[in-house]
C-alpha cells in the first residue's frame, strides 16, 4: 500500500465528451429508477442499478477519478471508476464520474466523548491509509502543489475554491495569504495580530505528502464489523504540504468527536499549524463564497 501507484493515462477527449452524454441519459434514468424502487433520488449522486452511481456536480473532475484510481491501485476501500465523462460545453457541471457504490455507514460526529479503542478496527485502518499515502513519491520535480495529474488542486477552502500548481510551499502559503481582508476585524490591530499568527506557516518546513483534503467524518465508511469500508469524495485530493489533511478537518468544532478522532490519527502533531491554518481563515473567509 506504501508503495506510489501509477498515475493512470487519462481518456481522451474523444471518449470523454461520448460518456458524458451517455451520463446525461443515466440522470434522467435514475430518477425513474428510485421512484420504481421508492428510493431516495437527490444530486449530485444519482443511484443506479448493479451498485453504481453517478457522481455529477459543478466540483466533479477528472482529478478526482484518477486520485480514486490511483488509491484503489494501492488497495484501498475505494470506489472503482468504471467510466468519467466530460463536457467543456457544460460550464457549470463538465465532468461526471461512474462509479461503484461502496456499503457502510458514517461515523457520528458529535459532541459525545471519543474513546479510540471502541473505534477498532476502521480507525486502525484508515491510519494505515493516510500512512501508506503519506509514503507516497511525488512524480513532478518542477511542482510541490498541486494535484494527481499536475495540475491546480479544487478546493472549498482556499480563495476562489481552486489554486496552484505550486513550485513552493511559499508559492502556496502567499496565494492563501493574497485573500486577507480586514473586514470583519473590529480593529487594524486585531487584523495584524492575526495576520501574524498566519504567516507563522512560513516558517515551519514541511514535506509534501499525498492527501485525500477533505477527510470529514462523512467522507468515511465502516461496515457491520466496523472495518474500515470506504473513503469517499477525493474531489480535493492531491500534494500538499504534510499538515493539510489534519487542519483542514479540524479547524471547525474544537473539541468534536471527530476532531479528537482525526487528532487521535496524527493531527496532535501540527497544533501550532493548526492556530496558523485558523488565522488565516479568519482573514480570507470572505472570498470562500462565489
């Protein structure tokens, strides 16, 4: 599992734009399948027969399918991609993914107190995973951000929800830093203190690691034995410096089931990347929303 899978060849234009309008057509059948089946029908993953569904939302990208292959190349719960489609005509929804339906549950998150050894076996397994990730080689030399394929990484928490690719981690830390407002500060002091607790960042060297990016209590699965079942929605996944994966999902609810959850995995180790990652929430929250 340690060992970095190959990035797989992307299909080409061709056979991509034929799936998406295939895709089109497994929408409209999907809704008649859930009412045939009184199953609940809501984008954007629409349920189909055979244990498929299709993923289809204005964050959808072929990125993310390759990340879902390249996870389930080095044996992960994954779903397997059996086909992405892609549109450029759509500007608002260009890419769909066909994939398996993995079964399972999520964990609750909650305000109730963790206790990691009632969490065995699927919190094991899921450190394993982000350990075996973590191990993986970076296969471009002239970026340190960016995503599986090379290019800019999508994500719901960095200004205008997409950015890079990076050749440095300083590259990286002042594109987040571009979006600072001292809107919302109740004095310029206030602003400037925490500008300062922001740019801390800077000065902490960190190794760039493969992460998933957007690892929520929702994103996982564990199934009747509570093993680790799946790990979903690799939309934001790609290099990052080491800390991502943990701040990310910790930055809200201090104290949460699955803050202490995610602590207990390893982010206990980037607590004063932590403070930094929400400091610079606070001064760039306003250009999250579009």
């Amino acid at each position: 599992m340690t060992e970095t899978p190959p990035i797989p060849s992307l299909s080409t234009p061709t056979a991509r734009w034929i799936w998406a309008k295939l895709h089109r057509l497994l929408v409209r059948f999907s809704e008649s399948y859930c009412f045939w089946f009184n199953i609940s029908y809501a984008s954007p993953i629409f349920q189909l027969p055979f244990g498929l569904v299709l993923k289809w939302s204005d964050r959808t990208r072929v990125e993310e399918a390759v990340s879902m292959q390249m996870a389930r190349a080095a044996g992960m719960p994954v779903p397997k991609v059996i086909c992405y489609g892609e549109d450029l005509s759509d500007t608002f929804r260009p890419v769909s993914i066909l994939m398996t339906r993995l079964p399972g549950w999520t964990p609750q998150n909650s305000r109730a107190p963790f206790v990691a050894e009632e969490e065995v076996p699927w919190l094991n397994e899921l450190e394993m995973c982000l350990h075996a990730m973590r191990k993986w080689k970076k296969p471009f030399e002239d970026k340190e951000v960016c995503s599986a394929i090379g290019t800019p990484i999508s994500s719901q928490r960095v200004p205008r929800h997409a950015m890079g690719p990076f050749k440095t981690q300083k590259e990286l830390h002042e594109y987040l830093l571009s979006a600072a407002s001292a809107h919302g500060f109740k004095s310029l002091e206030e602003f400037e203190m925490t500008m300062t607790r922001a740019r801390k960042m800077m000065e902490i060297p960190h190794d760039i690691v493969f992460t998933h990016g957007d690892l929520q209590a929702h994103n996982v699965l564990f199934d009747d034995d509570y093993r680790l079942s799946g790990i979903l929605d690799w939309e934001d996944a790609g290099w990052y410096p080491e800390y991502w994966e943990f701040t990310t999902a910790m930055r809200f609810v201090t104290g949460s089931w699955w803050y202490n959850a995610m602590s207990t995995l390893g982010g206990d180790q980037y607590m004063t990347e932590l403070d930094c990652d929400r400091a610079l929430n606070n001064l760039t929250v306003d250009s999250y929303v579009m």
